[in-house]
C-alpha cells in the first residue's frame, strides 16, 4: 500500500510478475541475443530472441512437443531430460541461424541450482551456441536423468507407489528404469540432424516490415515574423449623381422693368441729399449775448 507521497505505482507486467524491468533494460543493452526459457508442468518453451525498436524477433524456438513428433521421445516432456533436449534442439537450430553467442534470460524465475533452466542451458551450450554460464548451477547426474531411475529402482515395479507415480511411462511403454538409454538414443538422433540431415520444418513468424511514409509536399518557408492578416477588399459604392431640378425662370415683364428703374432713381436722390447735408458747415453756438465762441 502507499504509505508516502513518493510512491509509484509499478508497471502492470511487473505487478502480474512477468517482466523485471531492470534486468531487461541490462540485457537489451547488450545488444546480444537472449536466451529466454519459460517451463510449466507439462511442457518446455526455448527461444533465441533479439530485441529490435519495432518488438522482439524470434531467431530460433524450439518446444518439447517437438521430441515426440519429430525424434520418438516416449516420456513426459515437462521434466529434466526432455528440458535439455529442447535446449539441445534450440542449439543446433540457432547454430542453423548464423546464431554463435546469446545471455540466458531466466525472467523472474529463482536460478536453484539443477533446475529445468539450467537443464536447457546445457543443451544449447553443447549444441555449440556460447552463453556465459557458471557449472555450479548445472548437475549433469539429472539431465539424463539418472535420478528418475534411482527413485524407480528403489520404489520396486508393480507396487502401488511406482504404478501411481510412473503411470505415463508406461503408458507410453518405457520403463523408468530404463530412461538413461532412451535419453542417449534422442540425443544422439537430434545430433545426426545437426551434421548433415535436414531440420523439420517449422512455420516461422512473419517479421516485422516498416511501411515507407509517403512524402511529404514541399513546404514554402515562411517568414519568422506574424503572417499578415488578409483584409477583405471592400467594393467601393457607385454614387449615382443627382440629378439637378431644373428651375424654370419666370420671364421678366415690362412692369417689373419699370419698378427697378424707379428704385435706382429714388437710391440715387437720397444718396445726393446725404452728401449735401455733410457738405454744409455746421452752426454756431452762442454763449454770451452777442459773443461766438472762438
């Protein structure tokens, strides 16, 4: 739970627990191929995967249910014997490849010593593909399986513990006991198809292609400054003339020509009547009994 506020919540993968982010990020560095072995129950998966920008490509697989319909394994494919055999399987398919180097990638698999992952590991390194590894982790006694036989041998044929517990065996018509000398016999099968006989085929992914882009139209470089603002160019508006009203001029009379003539004569007998009155002198005062004033 979130105790602080700096917590972060993990990636979904690693949440479900199937990706170790940092040990991916490590091992796609390496540019180098991986060598992923995921086992279950009942089966065994091998893959030589390279990581690429577009996803992962799968170079060279290989599943133990391959043994039985390709080299006549008659025993359970989930255990220590048919894991190295898947691995050997792998090898010689990734040796097909061009494939000389890969890094084991063991996921969030517990690396316990003698291990199914181990078990492959020894099977792809015989096959001649070099992976760095450490012996400690590999028992050799288990991967031709040895122990299977021992345990076999000490529970007794016909007692109910061995007939519970080896009933595939049997059913399949191989003794426990015997496991050792089936195991030689498919090794040594799947190494006469590594130097010379034809490997089965097997339907390989479709890669990855990229689809070109198509080009792009050539783009005029514009100015780094603000694009000019278009302005709608307005039309200017026709003023019609107005038309000019036509006045009529009333025709002059002979009466009317008569008037005027009277209004200059009476404009001009006033005019002479002020000059003469400015011409005259003006009057004495008198002041004293028969004085003028100077």
């Amino acid at each position: 739970m979130a105790k602080d506020r700096s917590y972060r919540v993990h990636l979904r993968r690693r949440r479900e627990g199937k990706t170790d982010y940092q040990a991916r990020k490590a091992l796609v560095a390496s540019r180098k191929p991986r060598l992923v072995t995921r086992a279950s129950i009942k089966n065994v998966e091998v893959q030589i995967i390279i990581a690429k920008p577009h996803g992962d490509e799968v170079l060279a697989s290989a599943n133990s249910r391959e043994l039985i319909k390709s080299y006549g394994w008659r025993a359970p494919t989930g255990n220590i014997p048919a894991s190295y055999l898947t691995g050997l399987l792998c090898g010689v398919k990734a040796k097909a490849a061009g494939i000389k180097e890969a890094i084991l990638d063991i996921g969030l698999v517990s690396p316990t010593k003698g291990s199914k992952i181990f078990a492959v590991l020894s099977g792809v390194v015989d096959a001649g593909v070099e992976v760095p590894h450490s012996e400690e982790k590999i028992v050799k006694e288990r991967i031709k399986g040895e122990h299977i036989a021992k345990y076999a041998k000490s529970l007794g044929a016909g007692s109910e513990e061995y007939t519970s517990k080896f009933s595939q065996y049997t059913a399949q018509g191989v003794a426990p006991e015997k496991i050792v000398e089936h195991f030689t016999k498919v090794k040594a099968d799947i190494i006469a198809v590594s130097k010379g006989a034809k490997l089965p085929e097997v339907v390989a992914a479709p890669k990855y292609v990229a689809k070109e882009k198509a080009p792009k139209a050539a783009v005029k470089a514009r100015p780094k400054g603000k694009a000019p603002v278009k302005v709608a160019e307005e039309k200017p508006t026709e003023v019609k003339p107005a038309k000019e009203k036509s006045v009529a001029k009333a025709p002059k009379t002979k009466g009317s020509k008569a008037k005027t003539q009277k209004a200059k004569i009476t404009k001009e007998k006033t005019s002479e009547t002020i000059t003469e009155t400015e011409t005259k002198a003006p009057k004495e005062k008198v002041t004293k009994k028969g004085e003028k004033k100077s």
